[in-house]
C-alpha cells in the first residue's frame, strides 16, 4: 500500500460520499428550477428512444446489483449461495446488463455529438458526464475476463469487503486491495468519481424517480366540490319578503302654501 492508493481508496470515497449527499441537498434547496433531466427530445426524437431505453435498463440493474453485492455480508448469502456461484451470476447477469448500457450511453454519445443543434445546446457537462459514463462501462465490462480468472470469488469477496469497511468506517479497507488488478481501481476510481460531480449535473433527477416510490404508498386525496359545501336555500327565503305598501298620508293644505310660499 502506498501513499496514492491510501488517499484515493481510503480518503477520496468519502470526499465523493460527501459532496454527493450535501451537494444534492444545496442544490435542491437552492436551485429547484434546474432540478430536471434536461431532455433533448424536442430538439431530436431519433435514437433517442433506443439510447435512452437500453441506457436505464442497463444502469439501473448494473445500481441495484452492485449496492446489494457489494454491500451485504459474505455471511448472509454463504448458507444459500456460494462465493464462486455468486460471482458466476454477477458475471453473466452484469455482462448482459452492462452491454445495454454500453450500447445505449454509445448511441446517446452519437447522438449529442453528431447532431449540431444537440451540441450547441449541450453543456459541458452533458458531453463530460455521456463520456464518463461511457468509460465506466467499458471498464466494467473489461473486468469480466479478469474476474474469470478468479472463480473461486476471493476477488469479489476481497471489493464487497473493501466496500462494505468504507460504509461502515472501519479500518484496514484499502489493504484489500493490494492484490487488485488495475482495471479494477480504475473503474472503482471513476465509478466513485461519478457520485462526486453528481450534485453539478443532470443527474440529479435519479433522486426524483426513487421519491416517486413514495406515489403508490400516498394517502388517497379527497376532492370535494365547492359547491357541495354551500348549503341551499329554500326558494321562498332567497328573496326578502316586501313589506306591505301603506297609502300616502294626507298633507293639510296650509302646510303645503306654507312650504311653497304661496298665499292662499
């Protein structure tokens, strides 16, 4: 272990953890209105469709699969599944998932890139992040064949274990790594380098659609008429009733030539 693999194994995950977590919360306070994915169809439907679609699928099972296999204990799969099954499945199951990944992130690449009314309005960041991610993938797919060569699973034992000490602060993390191959610090160092500029790109929709589990377990909304909250009247008491119209009183007719200034 040296001094470079003990600040970016042991120090640089939990500057990214922290910009990640804080940044997303500043930005949401202070800057809703960019709080968007910033879509581009309107400008282009074409491969749109395609790109985005096999690009999430991917993702997304790519998300879920390495949270829970890297970060549940050896011991409470091991009575159900062993180490080298487990990396077995991860291996197929990834490798599927991150070739629609790659293929979608490829075609949303091409598409901002080779579309000039996409690239000019493009940020940088749009085109910084596709690139990124697009390298994520591609060195996630090149561990493949190094995890093949593992398949008892001590490797993947050796990263869930390396993750699970930085999550839980605990000691001894970055000397698991001693033994890893290169590719797999490089897709480790970009993949925690994504969680760091997540709070300065589009990417900050994704907490959007996890709050949006929270729709199906909302309490039903009750919407009542305006007009069913005003009582009725009764016909006869909308209108005032008139009071009985009583004849004009007599006027003597000296107080009249009085009034006037008329002698009689």
């Amino acid at each position: 272990m040296n001094a470079l693999d003990n600040f970016l194994f042991g120090i640089y995950p939990y500057i990214c953890l922290s910009v990640f977590l804080i940044g997303s919360l500043i930005r949401f306070d202070r800057d809703q209105y960019t709080w968007k994915s910033d879509s581009s169809q309107l400008l282009r439907a074409g491969q749109l469709r395609w790109g985005s679609n096999l690009f999430h699928v991917g993702v997304l099972f790519l998300f879920f699969g390495h949270s829970v296999g890297m970060l549940t204990p050896h011991f409470l799969y091991e009575p159900f599944i062993g180490a080298g099954s487990k990396q077995l499945m991860a291996m197929i199951s990834g490798g599927i998932a991150g070739l629609l990944g790659f293929a979608g992130v490829t075609i949303l690449l091409h598409r901002r890139l080779g579309d000039e009314r996409i690239r000019l309005n493009s940020r940088t960041s749009d085109i910084v992040l596709l690139v990124l991610l697009w390298l994520q993938l591609a060195l996630g797919l090149a561990t493949i064949p190094l995890s093949a060569q593992h398949l008892d699973g001590s490797m993947m034992v050796l990263l869930a274990e390396w993750a699970q000490r930085i999550v839980t602060f605990r000691g001894g993390a970055v000397e698991l790594l001693d033994g890893a191959s290169w590719v797999f610090k490089a897709h480790m160092f970009l993949g925690m380098s994504i969680f760091l500029i997540f709070p300065f790109t589009r990417l900050v929709h994704v907490w959007s659609g996890f709050a949006t589990v929270g729709y199906v377990f909302r309490p039903y909304q009750v919407v009542r008429s305006r007009r069913a909250l005003v009582p009725s009247k009764p016909a006869s008491a909308a209108a005032p009733s008139a009071a009985p119209h009583s004849p004009p009183k007599a006027v003597p007719a000296g107080s009249v030539a009085k009034s006037t200034g008329v002698a009689r």
